[in-house]
C-alpha cells in the first residue's frame, strides 16, 4: 500500500491520457479545482470548503513543479477560504450586495500588483540560495509565476468581498498561468486554467446578471 507521502506525489500515477500520465494528486487538484471556481460563479457557500481542499493539493502540486510562487499561494488561499466561508455565513443567509470599485481605488490595485510581483519573483529567485535543502532547483518563470500569486491574492480577497473586479482579474490570472503551466507540461493544470478561463467569463456576467442595476463603489 502507497504510504500518504507517496499519495501526494505526482509519481504516483493512476492513469495514462495519450500517453500523459495522470496522477492522483494532479486528478484531486484538478477536480476540486473545478467545483470550487464553478460554485464561485454561481454564488454558493460551498466554494470555499473546496477550496481548502484544493488548496493543499495544489501545495504540493507547485512544490514539485518548482513553480514556488503559486506554492506559497495555496497557503493564503487556505486561509482566505476559511475567512471567505466565515463571511458568507455570518449574516444567517443573507448575502453580502455586490459592489464595484472606484477608478481611483483600480488604479492603485493594478500598480501594487505589478510592484509586488517584481519583489515576489525577486524573493523566489533566492530561495534557492536562502534554502538549499528545501529548494533544489531555481524557480521556474520567476516573475510571471509571481503576478499570478499576487493577482490570485487580490482576487480572491475581493471574491470573498464580493467584489465585481475580482472576476476580471481571475480572467488575466488564468490567461498567465494557461501559458505558464503549458510550458511547465503540467497539461491537465493548463486545460484546467482555460475551463476557469471560461467559468470566470461565466461567473462576471451572473454577477452583473444578479445586480440587473449599476454596481454600488466600493473602497474595499
């Protein structure tokens, strides 16, 4: 019987797909991944429960592909669902309004995100060196790797707010990491991410759906 490490380890492979092999923690990422971006679009608790699931998956996923950006980033999602779960509950049912940003408060997002992927790809560079043990191989794709991680965390603070530009941000998360996770040759990953691609279309468009009235600004 595999022992649990093995479990998570992208060795351990269940199934080969046109000669690409299918592991069962890749198989738990991907499909937890799944349900958790889909019952995002449509509005339902039950988003983030997954989430954390999803969340240690792709922990060990990222750490074995070196991509140690996206690796860190399961921790925050970790607990950002956990806080996303606690908001959506706390008012007894009753859901938090959609609201919009402000063009004042966009502009200073879009700059932090590009300020702090450039000292996020620096620190990832020099894992390695900092932590040989742990870090073997130099980080693949280190800025690029780094936006999406920080474009994810402002995304998903802004779900869990419901937030309308959280969703477009997603969209240029996922169109990133199609391209990152294709070079990486993580394939199931990368036709994972254009699915999301697809649901965050979806999931923009219920929330302007479920409004049916301009967004109220926020200052979040």
């Amino acid at each position: 019987m595999a022992s649990f490490s093995n479990l998570f380890s992208l060795d351990y492979v269940l199934f080969f797909v046109l000669e690409y092999p299918i592991s069962l923690l890749e198989l738990l990422g991907i499909s937890s991944g799944l349900f958790c971006v889909y019952y995002a679009s449509v509005d339902r608790i039950i988003t983030w429960p997954i989430g954390i699931f999803n969340s240690i998956c792709f922990f060990f996923l990222f750490y074995q592909v070196h991509l140690y950006s996206d690796m860190l980033l399961q921790i925050y999602f970790f607990a950002s669902s956990i806080y996303g779960w606690i908001y959506w509950t706390k008012r007894k049912g009753v859901k938090p309004p959609i609201t919009d940003l402000s063009w004042k408060v966009r502009g200073y997002l879009i700059f932090s995100i590009l300020v702090f992927s450039f000292l996020l790809g620096e620190l990832t560079k020099s894992l390695p060196a900092w932590l040989p043990v742990y870090f073997t191989e130099p980080p693949s794709f280190p800025y690029w790797d780094a936006f999406t991680t920080v474009a994810s965390i402002v995304a998903n603070f802004l779900l869990a707010r419901r937030i309308a530009e959280s969703w477009y941000i997603w969209i240029s998360v996922d169109v990133v990491c199609i391209a990152l996770y294709y070079f990486k040759d993580i394939r199931l990953v990368t036709v994972e991410y254009f699915v999301f691609l697809l649901i965050a279309f979806y999931g923009s468009y219920i929330w302007y759906k479920e409004t049916k009235v301009p967004y109220t600004k926020s200052d979040v």
